[in-house]
C-alpha cells in the first residue's frame, strides 16, 4: 500500500473513534474542553509514532510469544516522557489531564495499530500511518469538544463565543458525562449518514 | 376491475379491541386537565402558558424527528407527544422561564424517544427523562423556581411554598428559615438539623443539639399537622406545576380507571410501598414516620397515576408489575430519607424503567405444559 494511502487511512475511512470506537475511555473522558483535547491528541499522537516506529522497527526482533509485554514496555517508556514533560512545561493542562496520561499506556489505538499495523509493516508505512491515526484520534476528539465546550459553557478554547448571557446559564450536561455519550452518539449518526451518501455516490 | 378479495387468514387472538393508541394517549391527556386547571388556579395563567409552550414542543419536535427519519408523519397525532409535553411541564417548577419547557420537552422526543425508534421502543419514560436532562443542565432554576400558590383566603391562613398554616407554623421556633421551599424540602432540613444535632453532641454542647433536636421534632410535627396535610390534599403548597392537587390528580385516576386505560395494580403496589416505608423510616427514628404526609407531598401521586403506568416503560406481567412498584417505591423513600435530593420520585421510575426487560423475563408466566428446566 503506498504511503499516502496509509497516512489518509485513520483520518475518515478507519478513523480511530468513528470507525473503530477504540480509544473511547479518555475520547469520553477528556472532551470536556477543546484546550483538553488537544493536548490529548498530540499526547497521544506522540506515543502512537514513537510506539510505531520503534514497534515496526523490532518486529523481526521481538519473539511472538511475548510481544504484548514488549509493546507495553515500548509505549509506557514513552508515555512517561510525555508525563514528565507536560507536567515540566505544562503544568495546567498536565493537571486538567490528570490519570488520563498515565492511562495512554493501555489505550487501544496505541496498542492496536502496534498490534495491527507496526507488527508486520515497514518502518515508513507505519509511521505514515501513525501519523494518520493520530490525526484522526486528534480531530474526532477536537469536534466531539468543540460541541461540549460550546454548548456546556458557551466558549471555544477558552474564547467567549456564545456571549455571557449564554455563559452565565450554559447546558451543563454537556460537560457531564451524559452529554459525552448523547453527543457521541448523534455524532456518530452524522458519520453514519455522510458514510451511507458517500457508498451511495459510487 | 377490482381485484377479488383475498380470503385472510389471522393467528389468534381474533378479539378486536377498540383500545388503540390515539384513544388511550387522548384519554391521558383529558385525566390530566383537572390537574392542569388545579394548577392555573394555584400558580396563575402562567402555568397554562409553560404547559402549551412544552406540548407545542413536544409535538414540533415529534413531527421533525419523524420527518427527518422519513417515517409517517401521521403518528405525530397519535397524542403520545402530547402527553410527554403536559407531563415534563407537570414536572417543573412553576417559577421557570418559558424555554425550559421548550428545550426539555425536545429533548424528551428526540432524544428519550424518537431516537430509540419512536412509541413503544424507547426505554425510559421520556418526560422523566426530559426533567433529568433539565435537571443536570440547569440545576438552580430547577431547584430555585418554587412559588407559592396565589392567596385568595386573606391573611389569616396564608401559606407559604412549604404549605404549612400559620396556625400549624406557630409551634416551631424560628419558623422563619424554613420559608421558601417545598414541604420535602423542610423535612429535609429537619433530618438535616438533626444530624447536625449529632454533631454538635460530639462537641459538647448538649444543650444545643437538644435544642435543634426539638426544633427538628416541632418542623416535623407542623408538617404532620392537619391543616398541612389538609392543603397538600388540595394542592395549596408550592412543588412542581401538575404535583401539587392530589384530589384533582385522583380525580383523573378515577377517570382512567373507568375508561380502563390504568391498570391498578402498578400506582397501588407503588404508593402502597411508599406509604408503608414512610411510617418505617420516614420520620426521625424508626417507625415514627407519617405515610399520610408522604404520599400527598412530592410527586409520588403524579408519578404513581401517570407515570410509573406508562405502557411502554413498565412491565406487561401482573407480577412484574408488582415488583416495579415495590422498586420504585423503596428507591423514591431511600432517595427522600437519606440522598442528596429532597424528592426521589423522578429518578426511582427512571431506574426501575431500566430494569423493566429483566422484570418481564423473571416473571414471564410458564406455558401450558412446560417443565421446569432442572425440576
């Protein structure tokens, strides 16, 4: 498959959360603000390339048997680096964050494009493709925000958009974890819709 | 020419029943006028204007759900919409703003409703729903819009939000920190003041927590009194719009009863829970309680009446209807002696909609012949 194939692969047509609801749990959990997700996401992203690229790197080294252990030790090496940087230069949003970064060392797109991908794949294609699923985990996370941090309290990354009337009494499920799981699911339907018009058109 | 007729087979039953869905929803709706105008009497014009605001909602809503999934937009008169907008407008204060209804009741039909396939496939009654979605997002006007029912006897037995009489309200020292909410929640400051005596107890101050003890004892007593439960029988007591007239509501039971739309078994295994449960642990000890006084204040005869007897959401077996009943009473008293919220009507029945499938399996009557697997 070629390279840009790989790359536009996880932004729609495999897209992490659209497509293959992987990563839910901080997808859900971290939503609560644009600011959030996309610290989130280059995070995240920056844990899939390394893991990809170091995974497709060693996958002739690594013995099947216990490659899961070794994947782990590979991603947790870099999310450790991530957490102590972020939480060095970016104490806020190391702080707004919280148990979520530690947590990307069990998320399942990481583990699953090591798993699916990295394991029997070039270094480059991998990487592409990386590059790809983090992009599309990144913007999957960024709209499903931009409607919480809208509607929940009527800002855009911290920018008052919806005035202070709107402000001072926001919906406030929408920040709830309740709103996370109606959105997504309207969400969802509205890719659903576009998937069926685009199957339709060929 | 016309085609000959087809000679149709039906499978059993072969019973036609004049029962459908539009004369049942419309028979709701007409049960729930005399609540209504109980309410335009106690709250003023303005409770009219919430409830249309809400039905009117619901209906668009219903109707662009419809038209957008492209399904028959005639079942939008089939006045199941109608009944969800009354009943979310019944379950609101009645000092909120005109959009409250508007956003909650569309939020009912799309969400609790139209997305879950339409009547008959959504899982949770969708005017609770409605109201637990109004009352997540706008928590201070849901819990902050009690007004109390227009004056029109005079001064003389003028009662606040809480609907206790001033004859009733003299025996309770400092009287006024109790204004300004409804009758659950000044039993809710009354378990509040006495764990507070506790605390105070543990201090060393015995003679203070006695006091707010005895305080605690008199908020009780003038809530348990006769001309309070006289005025929460007709309604005279501030709560959500269409809760309030217990008469009025019975009378539309009545009506539902005779028309055979409501089927008792679920409103009295549920009220009767709620009655028994309020003397256990209702009151300040054990057995003390007054289940009168529990049963007329809150929502639980709304809930009971109207709600827990929604067709879809509940159990179809006689005994799982029972079992609902049970349920939510336990969880609407648990909610009212010991949770955060004054009221737990709403969300018992939203709960117990949730385990209904699991109701129906357990009880589902054996066939005629069947054995017991492992008998």
């Amino acid at each position: 498959m070629s390279l840009a194939k790989d790359l536009t692969n996880g932004i729609f047509r495999e897209n992490p959360i659209f497509k293959l609801a992987l990563g839910m749990c901080p997808f859900l959990a971290v939503t609560t603000s644009v600011e959030n997700a996309l610290g989130m996401g280059a995070a995240a992203t920056f844990v899939l390339i390394c893991s990809n690229f170091l995974v497709s790197l060693l996958r002739n080294l690594i013995p099947s048997k216990v490659r899961i252990p070794c994947y782990i030790v590979i991603i947790a090496t870099f999310v450790t680096l991530v957490d102590m940087v972020m939480n060095a230069y970016l104490p806020e949003l190391h702080r707004s964050l919280g148990i979520f970064i530690p947590l990307i060392v069990v998320n399942c797109i990481i583990l699953g494009r090591a798993e699916g991908f990295a394991n029997r794949h070039p270094v480059l294609n991998s990487v592409a493709d990386a590059v790809g699923m983090g992009i599309g985990f990144t913007l999957a996370m960024v709209i499903l925000a931009t409607f919480r941090e809208l509607l929940g309290s009527g800002t855009w990354l911290n920018m008052n958009v919806l005035g202070r009337n709107y402000a001072n009494q926001p919906l406030l499920i929408a920040i709830l974890a309740p709103g996370a799981f109606i959105l997504l699911g309207f969400i969802l339907g509205v890719f659903n819709i576009l998937e069926k018009r685009r199957g339709g058109a060929k | 020419m016309a085609e000959p007729r087809r000679f149709e087979l039906a499978i059993s039953p072969h019973v036609i029943s004049n029962l459908d869905t539009r004369r049942i929803m419309y028979d709701v709706a007409v049960a729930l006028l005399p609540a209504l105008a109980a309410a335009v009497w106690f709250f003023g014009p303005r409770a009219l204007l919430l409830v249309v605001a809400s039905v009117a909602a619901a209906v668009l809503s219903e109707y662009l759900s419809l038209k957008f999934m492209k399904r028959p937009v005639s079942f939008v008169l089939d006045g199941s919409a109608v009944v969800t907008g009354i009943l979310l407008a019944f379950n609101l204060p009645p000092g909120v703003p005109v959009w409250l209804p508007v956003v909650g009741s569309a939020f009912a039909i799309v969400v609790g409703k139209q997305a879950f396939g339409g009547l008959g496939h959504n899982i949770v009654n969708p005017a609770l729903l409605g109201r637990a979605f109004l009352m997540a997002s706008f928590p201070v006007l849901m819990t902050a819009g009690w007004t109390a029912p227009v004056n029109r006897d005079g001064d003389g037995t003028y009662s606040d939000t809480h609907g206790i009489p001033v004859v009733e309200l003299a025996g309770v020292p400092g009287a006024d920190a109790i204004s300004g909410a409804t009758p659950l929640n000044v039993l809710k400051q009354s378990f509040d003041l006495d764990s507070g005596a506790g605390a105070v107890e543990l201090e060393g101050d015995r003679a203070g927590a006695d006091e707010m003890r005895l305080k605690a004892a008199s908020m009780r007593r003038a809530l348990y009194g006769a001309g309070t439960l006289k005025n929460l029988l007709i309604g005279k007591r501030g709560g959500c719009l269409g809760e309030t007239s217990i008469v009025m509501l019975f009378l539309g039971g009545i009506y539902l009863v005779l028309r055979k739309v409501l089927e008792l078994r679920l409103p009295l295994s549920y009220l009767g829970t709620v009655a028994l449960l309020g003397w256990v642990f209702g009151g300040g000890g054990w057995f003390d309680g007054n289940p009168l006084f529990h049963v007329l204040s809150g929502g639980v005869v709304l809930g009971g009446i109207f709600m827990v007897s929604d067709m879809v959401t509940t159990p179809v077996t006689p005994r799982g209807r029972i079992i609902f009943g049970l349920g939510a009473g336990l969880i609407t008293m648990i909610i009212r002696r010991w949770g955060g919220y004054p009221e737990g009507c709403s969300y018992s029945i939203l709960l117990m909609n949730l385990t209904t499938p699991l109701i129906n399996r357990l009880t589902r009557p054996k066939f005629f012949g069947e054995v017991k697997k492992n008998g």
